[in-house]
C-alpha cells in the first residue's frame, strides 16, 4: 500500500470516529414529551415524582416510565404550570427535586461538543505534518552512505579457515591483518601499509568473502558497499555518500572498508556519455580523494572487486592507492578438492563418496560453482528419498550446473534418438583414440539445456598451457560429431552447428591470435577495439590487406579440413566399435567411462587416460528409506 492511498485511509477513518462521536453525544437517551401532556398527567394523578436539573423537568410515572420536559429558562415550574391549569394542591403532593448541576458536568456539556472536532483536527495536521518531516528528514538523509557495517563481534564471522585456496591472496592479505592487529610493527621501521587492495578475478573466485575473511581475522568492523549504491541521477549524491562513508569509517577505525564492484564507479573517467559533469566522474574523484587523504596509522584500510581491471581509472591503480592488486585464479584440482570438502561439513555424504573424484571432474568450476553443485547435489538425496548423498547425485549435479536440468518433456523420435547417438559416439570415439586428448568421462543422449545430446571429457591435470598439436586435436574431436552424420547417414543435421561454431573460433585464434600456422607466422592479426563505458568489444580493426585475410581464410580452411580428415579416418577404421558403443548408447542412454571403455574394446591412444586399478568393492549405502 502506498504512502498516498494509506494517509487518505486514515482522514476519511478521523472523521467518520468524529462524526461518530458527535452523533452519539447528540442521541436522545430517553423519551421527551411536552408541557401540555406533562400537565394533564398530572392532574389525572399518574405522575410519582419530579426532579428538576436546569431546564430539564424528569418526571417519573406511577406505571414506571420515565419523560424529559424542557422548560422555558427563568420560569418556576409552578408559574408554568399554574398557566396550564393545573390545580396547585396537586402540584404540591407530588414529590419534587431540584438538582443543582456540576461544574464539571456543566464545562464538560458545554465544551466537550465544540472541543472535541478540534483536538482532532489538530492530531490530524500533526499527522500530516510529521510525515512531512519525515520526507524532509529522508532527503536530508539522501545524500548519506548506504554501507552495511558488520560488527567485529558479528556471529557468523568468516575466518581465512572458511576460505580453501587461493594460497597467494591469502598471504598478501595476511599483511593487511597484521597490520590492522599490530601496526607498530611496522611503523618502527618506517614501514606503510598499501592503503587500497584490488581482488581481481572471475565471477564466483571467492572476491567477496576474503575481503570478509580479511575482517574476521583482524578482528575489526567491516563496511561492505556495492559500487553501484554510490551513484544517482543527482549530480554530487554519490561524492556525499563516498564522504559519509569514510567519516564512518574513520570513527569505527581500525576497519575494513569494502567496495563491491568498483568497476561500476571507476571506470576510465572522460570516456562516459555524460563528459567532465557525469555524476560517476564526480564520485570516482571523491574516492581518490578520500584514499590519498588516509594518514599512514588511520587504521582504515580499503579492499574492492573487480572482475574488469581493464576498464579501471590508471588513478586508481597507482600507488598510493589500490596500490596492491591481487589476482585470484580458478582454483586448481587441490583447491577444488579443499572448497568440497568445506562446503561438504553439514552434509551426509556416503563413505564411497570422493571428493578427489569430484575435484577432477570439475576443471574450470570456481568456488560458487562448486557451492551450488554440493547444494544441488543435497536437494537430489532429499527428492530421491535417500538418507546420504551418494556420488550419483554428485555427478549428476556437475551436469547440471554445467549444462542445465534434463529436459524431460523434450522426447525425441527412434530417428532423432539414433542420430544422436552416433554424433555423441563420434565426439567420443574421436578422443578416444587421439594421442593428445583428454579422456571421455561420460556420454548421453538425454537432453541438458540446449543440448541434444552430450559427450563429457576432462583433464586428468589442470593446464596453463597447450601445443598446437593439441589444439588440432581439439579441432577433430570437435567435428566427431559431423564426420559421424556424414559417413553413417550420408547427410548432416543443424544439430552440428554449436560444433562448427566452436571449431572456426578455436581455429581462427590459433591462425590470427597465437602464430600457429607456420604460412602466416608468428604475428597477431586483428586488434580488438573495445569502448571502455561499455566493456566490451564492438570492433576489429584490421590492421591487415586483403591479401594476407584471403591467407588467413586460406588457414582456417586448411586446419579444419585437415581436423574433419583426421576425425573421418578415425571413425572408417573403427567402424565395428562405433556401432557397439552407439547401440549400446541407445539402450542404456547414458554411458560412463568404465562402460565406454568396456564396449568400445581399444585401449585410449593416451596412455595417460587409462583406467585407474579397481580397488576392492565397499557396500553400498545408497538405500532408500521406507
């Protein structure tokens, strides 16, 4: 309900209880008569007693009624009376009582009627004038920092104990903490803290929660503030918010100020829209100011995030100010490994559960992604039924946070079903038998997001680095896919063209971007422009001739011609197993590694990709409960 429409309620309510009121006050509580009746009552002798209260005459009858008279002001009864007629001897038998009035019932009469509208008037307009001041209040306030303090006696503190990996940033943080617990340590050799700390990294690093770790451990408050909240369509709001901020800060020091998303007001100033009077320039100079004014034991110590460094203001990286940058990398398979298992601690896994396995399926997964994947994970035992989180729900929680839920209502015809699972199967077979290629983990033709189908295959070690030779291998398995649809079926599907998309990316970098095409050579061809307010590229300037982009088209033909090749020769001369693992598929719709390897019936051309030595069988623990 809005502001408007719940005062408009509360008027119309004040002045029905008004009217209320006076009408009640006015209501006749008992029966009036006149004086002519009164007077003829009593000459018939049916009048018991009479008692007069100002010019009110209450007559009580022998039957037991009760009547108000009003008589004239300044007459006695008995000279109204004695008008109508009546014998005075009979007047006189009757008992009469005059009642002097109260004061106060005589204020209380008299004012009350014409006090009371007003006393709720006056409660009325000190109703509207107080939401007034609250507006006023609240515009005052407009201008004053949004941050969020955490205290430092908050109870779900974050320690760097609830952080797994990103070893180096939690080193270079460490110095932060000691200073933040013992800062004469550093002032007796001269020494001064970096006034700023710049957490790089992609979305899900984990940027968020050491900055909050970083506070837990110094044990200090910590005000948290998205980039965002600074700004407003008002010119100067922004800047006010950034000073409110540190005033705070500055009160509560030591602390940790914290901006969330920098990259929001600190992006290179004199490339907006709206030039040098752009409200996040203004507020961008305001945190310049502000950092560069610290003193060296201020005790205040600024941390943001950023997932887009590029786009930053060079003032802000310079030193003096964010003058520490700290990159945090996707975690590798020993972190992923130590990320699971806390985010496993309140969760029942089987004892056959292995997060080394987990860890080695999930190459590229950042920390949230593996949150989500336990969470996931959690929710399929409790739908199932299950009184543990086996490792089928684990796995089949990876698949869905990489590709999406099983799309059940996407049935596909025998047709469709057959020409899936032979595109999959050639995805497979293809890495199978490549010297240089990764090992397929699992194949299916159940739907996942936009996916037809699917074919998994992961790293046995995380890798900076590969050989083109690799890439070229990528480039065939790419076009497993495609090679199959063209020898088994003599025609091809649109369900390739994902496949073919990829492929020309993955071949025209190699051609343009790494020097790995020994006609072209090593040079870069293509500098990617990018408008800094908008963060992303929106043109290629082609710092080539035409001759040499016919060279380059010439290239990227080459390779993937050569990859298609290779992924159709692969396919001919294994075309027994082809058709026993695509059967199979068929059936059985979803086909780990062990199976593949079973059925396919050929050792993997990487020797690395071999199964691992069974161990001996525990039992199981995955029944149901009742």
């Amino acid at each position: 309900m809005s502001q408007t429409t719940r005062n408009i309620i509360i008027f119309i309510t004040a002045f029905l209880i008004m009217g209320g009121l006076l009408a009640t006050m006015n209501m006749e509580t008992k029966d009036r008569t006149d004086l002519a009746t009164l007077a003829s009552r009593i000459e018939r002798n049916e009048v018991e007693s009479l008692s007069i209260s100002g010019d009110e005459v209450e007559a009580v009858f022998k039957d037991g009624t009760k009547n108000i008279v009003i008589k004239e002001p300044g007459d006695s009864l008995s000279t109204i009376f004695s008008n109508y007629g009546v014998d005075p001897q009979k007047l006189r038998e009757i008992p009469t009582e005059v009642k002097e009035p109260s004061g106060l019932g005589y204020w209380a009469t008299l004012i009350i009627p014409n006090l009371l509208p007003i006393i709720l008037l006056i409660v009325l307009f000190w109703f509207f004038f107080r939401q007034v001041q609250g507006q006023n209040n609240r515009a005052l306030q407009f201008g004053q920092s949004a941050g969020h303090e955490v205290s430092k006696d908050a109870k779900d503190k974050i320690t760097f104990k609830d952080v797994a990996g990103v070893k180096e940033a939690k080193e270079e943080l460490l110095e932060v903490v000691d200073f933040l617990k013992h800062p004469d340590k550093f002032t007796k050799f001269g020494a001064k803290i970096p006034k700023g700390a710049l957490l790089m990294g992609l979305p899900g690093t984990g940027k968020t929660l050491l900055a909050r770790a970083v506070a837990g451990e110094a044990d200090v408050p910590f005000f948290h503030m998205s980039g965002s909240e600074f700004v407003e369509m008002f010119v100067g709001v922004g800047a006010s918010r950034v000073r409110d901020l540190f005033t705070r800060a500055k009160k509560s020091s030591p602390c940790i100020v914290f901006i969330d998303e920098i990259d929001a007001v600190g992006r290179q100033r004199g490339s907006g829209l709206g030039g040098s009077h752009d409200e996040r320039e203004q507020t961008l100079n305001q945190i310049l100011v502000e950092m560069d004014g610290f003193e060296p034991n201020a005790g205040v110590i600024v941390i943001a995030a950023t997932n887009r460094p590029d786009v930053l203001d060079p003032a802000l990286l310079r030193p003096g100010r964010f003058d520490r940058r700290i990159v945090l990398d996707p975690p590798d398979i020993n972190d992923r490994e130590a990320i699971l298992k806390i985010h496993a601690k309140k969760k029942p896994l089987a004892k056959s559960v292995s997060l080394r396995k987990l860890a080695e399926r999930t190459p590229g997964f950042s920390g949230a992604d593996l949150a989500n994947l336990m969470n996931e994970a959690a929710i399929f035992a409790v739908r199932r039924g299950k009184i543990s989180i086996t490792e089928d729900e684990l796995l089949e929680s990876i698949e869905k946070v990489m590709l999406g839920p099983e799309r059940k209502s996407h049935v596909m015809n025998e047709e469709e079903r057959k020409i899936t699972a032979y595109h999959e199967v050639g995805h497979a077979l293809v890495a199978h038998l490549l010297p240089n290629s990764d090992p397929v983990q699992k194949i299916s033709i159940i739907s996942r997001g936009r996916a037809a189908g699917y074919t998994i295959k992961t790293p046995t070690e995380d890798r900076r680095m590969k050989r083109s030779k690799e890439y070229f291998e990528e480039l065939a398995m790419m076009l497993g896919g495609y090679a199959a649809e063209q020898i088994i079926f003599g025609d091809i599907t649109a369900g390739a063209s994902s496949d073919m998309r990829e492929t020309t990316n993955l071949a025209r970098n190699m051609v343009t971007q790494w020097g790995m095409s020994e006609t072209l050579g090593p040079r870069v061809y293509g500098e990617k422009e990018e408008m800094i307010f908008l963060g992303r590229d929106i043109h290629e300037n082609r710092d080539y001739s035409e001759k040499i982009a016919e060279k380059i088209d010439s290239e990227i033909d080459k390779l993937i011609n050569e990859a298609l090749q290779t992924a159709k020769n692969i396919i001919n001369n294994n075309r027994d197993a082809m058709e026993r693992v695509s059967n199979e598929l068929l059936k059985l719709e979803t086909m780990e590694r062990e199976v593949f390897y079973k059925i396919v019936g050929i050792p993997p051309a990487n020797l690395k990709n071999k199964l691992p030595e069974s161990k001996p069988s525990e039992k199981s623990e995955n029944a149901k409960t009742a």
